[in-house]
C-alpha cells in the first residue's frame, strides 16, 4: 500500500513539473494592446510587446519586477509596432509580426519549429521535433548579458541610443577573435587606436568567451574550458537576486543586480570604468568631454555649439559663416582660438616641427586648408581637418588645440525668440506680418532654384564643353587628340617605361583655369547680370558638402535681397580634398 501512495505522489509530482515548463504551441499569438506577452514558467521573464518613447517593440524583459527592464531586443532598429498588429507563431512553425494587412514579418529562424518557450534564464528558444534547440535568443545579444549566457567569438553588444531608445548607440564591446574584449565607439577598424577598453588576452588565441554566473562572476574561457581571465570577482548573493551586464548608453558596461523581494531599482556592482569621459566619441564630432564633480559634461570648440542641445553625441557646429579664407588684400579673415589641456584623435594632413606654439599658431592661420592644428610635446605643429573628434579633458596633457575661428562670430540666430503677450488684435497683426514674409521668403527661394537650375544644370552641357571650366577633369576622363599628346609630351621627347598596351611617355599636362565667367551659363538673352552673379554664389553656398558651412535660410534671404554682402565661394576642387 504504502508503495503505491509513493508512486502516486511521485506521479503527481512529476505532471506539476511538467506542467510548470508551458511550452508556446503553433497558432498562438500575441497584440500590443491584449495578451501582450508569454511568460517564463515562474513569471520572472516574459516575451512579447513592450513599450517604449517610441512605441511598441518585440523582445524579452524582466517582467517580474516592477521597473520592466528589457534584456533583448527583435528588430530593434525597425520601426515601432502599430498597436494593431499581431505577434504570431504560424501554424508552420515561424514566428512573424503580422499587419493589419496581412503582411508578414520574420522574427526568428527561417527553420520551422515545432513548439518554443521562455526560460526563467531569459532566453526565448524554438525546439524542432526532436526537442533540439534551433534558435535562441541567446545567441544573438543585443546591449545585455545573463547569467549562463555567452558571448561568442566575434559577437558584440551594442549600446542603446538611451534609456528610452533601445535602437543602436555609439559603442560597442566585441568578443575578438584574438581573444581580447575590446570596446570601441561604432563604425571603427577593430584596431588599437580605437579602442577605449581592452581584457589585455590577445594572446590567448581563438575561440574565448566571456561568462556570466549567476554570481555575478563575469570572465574569460579558452576553448578548453579554462579561465583566462576574472572580469568581475562574482560573490555576490544569488537568494532571491538576479544580475546581468549591460552595455550602456554612455559606452559603459556594468553589472547589475537586483532584490526581488525589495522590489526596488538595478544596484550597480561594478563598471568597466569610473571616467566617464573614457568612451570615445561621447560628445560627437567637433565636441570635447570634460568631468565635473563625477559626471561628464559635453563642451563644443571655440566658435561652435550644439548641432542638438538635448543629444550631445550629436556633436558641435560652427556658429559663424566660414567665407572665403583671405580677403582682397590676401589677409587671413579668420583668426586662432587656443585650448589648452585637451585630447583628440591625431589624423594630420601635415606635420611641421616647430617648438613655439605662436608658429603653430600662425602657420595653421595662413594655410587655407588648415581649420585645426595640434602642438605637442613642445615641437611638433599637426595640421588637422575638421571634424576633430574622439576629445577630451586632460588635465596632466601639455598640449594645445588651435582652432580657427572667424573674426565676426557669430550672425546664425538660432535662439528660439522670446514672445510677449500681447492682446488678440496684436497677436492677430504679428501673425499675418509674419506669414507675409515667409510666403515671400518661400517664393523667392523657389525663384532662386528655378534660375538655378535654368541658368546651371540646363546650361551643364554647354559648359562642360569648355576645358576651361574643369568639370570635365572633374567628373570624367578627358580624351586627347595625337596633336594634343605631341605637344604635351614634346614630340614624345622622354620614355619613361613600356607596357602591354605600348610605350608610355612623359607630358605635363595644364591644370584647370578659372574663367569666372558667368556669360558661359547663359543663352544669348537679356539677364541681370548682378542678379545672376548673386544667385550663383549663394547656390554654391547652400550646396557645400559641410553642413556647418551652409548659411542659414535667413542669411540666404538676406544675400539674395542684396542687403549682406556675399563673400566668394571656396573652389569647388577643394570639397574633394577636403574629405
């Protein structure tokens, strides 16, 4: 008797188990709105619909808390879900976001699945008929890492934008090849002068992983199984605990744990590092970061400001209109601003030596392809380009930024106007007065690109006949006649090599010659020749491939009316060396 009661409750036993582990079966299906999510089999993890600024996502988060935290992302650069479409586990064993329309998007594995499941580890599985895994979110991170869970050779995290945006940040952490954990902002060579963070395992071969234990010991495994290296110590409470490593948006990875039974926020447990200014490219381009009582603080170079005050990884742009580099005289219309203590990323397109920083200084000043230079170690001037990037504060560095600036600085009005209350009929007149100039504005604007594209694009062909205009050198080869190469070469006079495809000789070749002649853009019709003039410099202006350089629509009004002067444009020659 007493046997058959033990198999009774260990059958019991065994169909409680059995039922706790709730496998999703094919033809289920999920909305934003309603039935939003399966959950893992004690509840902790769920996958599904979540909310975030931007809208409705896919992923898995931890839902057993009540600061959700999502720990994967599906899509996660896509657009955010409409609230009426629908998250389905087809009848054929895909997992698909449906529209409304019935248009079907691919979440997961081309393979079909037989069942799935979330686990109380967070990750999301699809089993084939044989029980066997056959994709895991796992194995595709995004910004997080759980315990159990592994970052493969060659994978990588990628930070978020924000806390509020989950689409890809700035940086990365890759799992190299070569073994080494290394940290670099986006859109980088996986090279040493990029890198902010490194495990220093280079030498430890292929095929490493980095760990997490439910500890909170974060480390580095050979192929062997054999620890190479302790990221994190581990030894922190597992009880009623769970942790997890994030990339987060500032380019820092952290550990994370977090009390389920105090119900509170993510307790930080330990960071790749404690300066904040550390990953590089935080402040975007022309932008330096600088720590203020432990926070860091995004400043823009002298004579540019936020392209976004509210986003610093936006970068900086001038707040000056960059006109021509010399005036009548040949004098310099710019001048030098100095920063001192700061970093920056070293790309030179010239380096002189030089051990007085007010020769650096006006050795940048008078060369018209020089916006930036470096004077380090007291003896050498690095010419630089702009955009400056990867800058930072360093107070222990000797060396000075000179940045060229214009000498009126600044005429964008880019400051929000104040507006004074006013009684209705006030309020009434400011509107109509301002809607009269912009629809003026507007309208001269759409003269100015009809002439443009009357007296310019049409006129291209009629131009690009000329060789003096050197477009033709510009935008294809150019064909000689025998006449042309016996004068270049000088009767053939100098053999300089010979090749399959014959004798190769020595010529100079003229270089391009400005005409500034505006008669060639024009049919033989009456025009203002001045007008002309005016249209075709600020053309050139408003299509500069540097944004920042680009003057405002109010500037543009104002040039167009005659009222500012239009200083000359730079040679079109030189947007294709200035890159």
């Amino acid at each position: 008797m007493a046997s058959i009661i033990f198999l009774l409750l260990l059958t019991l036993s065994l169909t409680a188990s059995a039922q706790k582990q709730t496998n999703i079966t094919r033809g289920s299906s999920l909305t934003p709105l309603a039935n939003s999510s399966w959950l893992s089999p004690s509840g902790l993890y769920a996958f599904g619909f979540f909310r975030q600024r931007r809208g409705f996502f896919i992923g898995v988060f931890v839902s057993g808390i009540s600061q959700k935290t999502v720990v994967w992302s599906a899509r996660r650069n896509g657009d955010p879900v409409p609230s009426n479409a629908t998250l389905l586990f087809t009848r054929d064993g895909r997992v698909v976001l449906q529209s409304a329309q019935g248009e079907d998007t691919l979440i997961s594995n081309l393979q079909p699945a037989s069942f799935a499941a979330i686990s109380d580890s967070g990750n999301f599985m699809l089993y084939n008929s044989d029980s066997q895994i056959i994709w895991q979110s796992f194995d595709s991170p995004t910004d997080t890492l759980l315990p159990t869970q592994r970052l493969k050779p060659g994978a990588e995290l990628f930070s978020p934008v924000s806390d509020t945006d989950l689409s890809t940040g700035i940086f990365r952490l890759k799992m190299q090849n070569d073994g080494n954990l290394v940290q670099y902002p986006i859109n980088t060579p996986d090279t040493a002068p990029y890198a902010y963070f490194a495990s220093g395992t280079s030498w430890a071969g292929d095929n490493v992983t980095l760990n997490l234990d439910p500890d909170g010991h974060l480390y580095l495994l050979n192929y062997t199984g054999f620890n190479i290296k302790n990221i994190t110590g581990g030894g922190y409470p597992t009880k009623e605990t769970i942790t997890m490593m994030k990339l987060d948006a500032d380019g820092i990875f952290r550990l994370y744990s977090q009390n389920l039974t105090q119900n509170g926020n993510w307790s930080v447990e330990w960071s790749s590092t404690t300066d904040k200014c550390s990953p590089k490219g935080s402040c975007g381009l022309n932008g330096y970061c600088v720590m203020n009582d432990q926070d860091a603080e995004c400043k823009c170079l002298p004579g540019f400001e936020f392209v976004n005050q509210g986003n610093w990884t936006s970068g900086c742009e001038r707040n000056f209109d960059a006109g021509s580099c010399k005036d009548m005289s040949g004098n310099s219309t710019n001048t030098m601003e100095e920063l001192s203590t700061t970093e920056w990323e070293d790309d030179p397109y010239s380096v002189l030596s030089l051990t007085e920083k007010d020769d650096c200084k006006q050795a940048c000043l008078e060369d018209c392809n020089c916006e930036a230079a470096l004077f380090t170690d007291g003896q050498y001037c690095r010419k630089q380009r702009l955009p400056l990037r990867f800058g930072r504060r360093n107070l222990q560095s000797s060396n000075l930024a000179f940045i060229k600036v214009g000498r009126h600085i600044p005429t964008m009005d880019r400051k929000e106007p104040v507006i004074e209350k006013k009684n209705p009929g006030t309020g009434r007149k400011i509107l109509i007065i301002s809607g009269s100039f912009v629809a003026s504005g507007l309208a001269m604007v759409a003269i100015f690109g009809i002439i443009i594209y009357r007296y310019h694009v049409l006129a291209y062909k009629r131009v690009s006949g000329n060789d003096s205009t050197g477009l033709n050198e510009v935008f294809a080869p150019r064909a000689f006649t025998y006449a042309e190469l016996e004068n270049i070469t000088g009767d053939f006079k100098e053999e300089i090599g010979r090749g399959s495809f014959g004798t190769v000789y020595k010529g100079i070749i003229p270089g391009p010659q400005k005409d500034g002649d505006l008669d060639k853009l024009v049919d033989d019709e009456d025009i203002e020749k001045k007008q002309l003039d005016r249209m075709v410099k600020v053309g050139l202006w408003c299509t500069l491939d540097e944004p920042s350089l680009r003057p405002s629509m109010k500037k543009v009004l104002l040039m167009l009316e005659g009222t500012v002067e239009i200083p000359i444009p730079p040679s079109p020659s030189s947007f294709f060396t200035a890159i």
